[in-house]
C-alpha cells in the first residue's frame, strides 16, 4: 500500500512516515499543500493524510481539487481544528475522515485501516487502450499477453498511465520513482522508459510512450514515436 503525507509540521509528518514504513507500507512524505497537490493528482496512492493548515495551499483546498479531478482516493485529513463547522468543511471538500490533533497512534492506524479496507471493494487495476496494469501483480497485459514489470518499470508505467495524455517530465519521474535524495540522473530514467517500450511491444500493446522534448513523456493509443 502507497501513502502520501502532506502535513507542514515536519517532524509529525516524518514520525507517521516512520511508523507506517515499519507497518510495510511504502510511505512519502511532503511539507506543503501546492507540492501535496502535485504528488496526489498522480493518482497512484492508495491513501492521502492530509493536514488542514498548511502554505501554499490548504488541505480543503487540496482535497477539492483532487476530487474535482475525479481521483477517489481515501483522504484521511488531521488538524488541530475540532469545530464541527470545520469537520464539515473538511467532509464536504473530499475528505473520507477527519481525525483532530492530538491523536493517539493506535487511533490513526484504526482510521487508515478502516479507510483501505473501505477501498478494498475497488478495482485494482488501471487500463488505457487494449493494455491493462495490474496494480496487486505488477502485471501488463494486453488480451491473453501478459508481462511482468520491475519495481521501477511498475512503478513509471502507473505514473504515466495516472498521466494519461499530460507530459510527464523526467525530473518528476526521478524524484517520485527514485527519490528527491537518489545520485540517479536523467538516463536512468531513459533506460527504463526503453525497457518499458519492448515490454509493451512484446505483448503486442496499442500503446505508445511518446518522448516529447524538454518536456518528457506521455502515453499515446497507436501511432508512432
């Protein structure tokens, strides 16, 4: 399971990222609502805990613009705001639960395992063209062809297929499949989008990764590069 954090306080932010990944649970963390917003319109986490009073931008007004997007993913949201006026502003932005500060740790593990066992119902897979990921598997395929991907392939091909049509550029591929703290460089991101292309080609995929320059990547239904 994928988790994005966007709370402002660091160290509350970090000390929940710590207790998830010891939980097994593959965990990123960022500082600010403008730079939360940019991670969870991806589309590619299972659930979203979101503080409230954050700068750039808040956590209602993230959570609206990523409903508005049409993104289901389960939004826990934490603040020290407890008024039931706020919890209503909170709910009716997007948010799935609301959990006021100060918590207890075993009270927001029970709200994250309600949450994912909410979601359990949904599809997990994402399609685009004749080509399917699976997300449990880390599978392609593309009718009867199937093919197994790498963590990192798995990885890039369900951001580009959460892109979609949008460039996706290398430098947000570095940062979200290796890390803003990673020595990996731009062709690290070359080799995998190459290895990425045969595997699509092998099980006779209609997509296309469509290299852009200065721009980055998208995800085309036929054609050519």
């Amino acid at each position: 399971m994928r988790v994005l954090i966007i709370e402002d306080e660091k160290l509350l932010a970090d000390t929940i990222k710590i207790m998830l990944e010891k939980k097994g649970f593959e965990v990123e963390a960022v500082y600010d609502g403008t730079t939360g917003e940019e991670y969870a319109e991806l589309g590619v986490y299972d659930l979203l805990i979101l503080d409230v009073m954050m700068p750039g931008m808040n956590g209602y007004q993230v959570a609206r613009e990523v409903r508005a997007r049409h993104i289901g993913t389960p939004i826990l949201m934490l603040t020290a705001k407890a008024d039931l006026e706020d919890r209503i502003i909170g709910l009716n932005a997007g948010a799935d639960y609301y959990l006021t500060k100060p918590f207890d740790n075993r009270e927001l593990m029970a709200c994250i395992n309600a949450l994912l066992r909410r979601q359990g119902a949904q599809v997990d897979e994402v399609a685009m063209g004749n080509t399917t990921l699976d997300l449990s598997s880390a599978t392609l395929s593309c009718g009867e062809k199937n093919i197994s991907l790498s963590a990192k392939e798995f990885n890039i091909m369900r951001l580009l297929l959460a892109s979609g049509r949008s460039n996706l550029s290398k430098e947000a591929i570095l940062a979200r499949v290796w890390g803003f703290d990673s020595d990996a460089v731009e062709n690290h991101v070359e080799v995998y989008i190459g290895f990425l292309r045969k595997k699509l080609k092998a099980i006779e995929s209609d997509l296309r990764i469509v290299s852009v320059r200065k721009l980055g990547y998208h995800l085309e239904v036929g054609g050519d590069d």
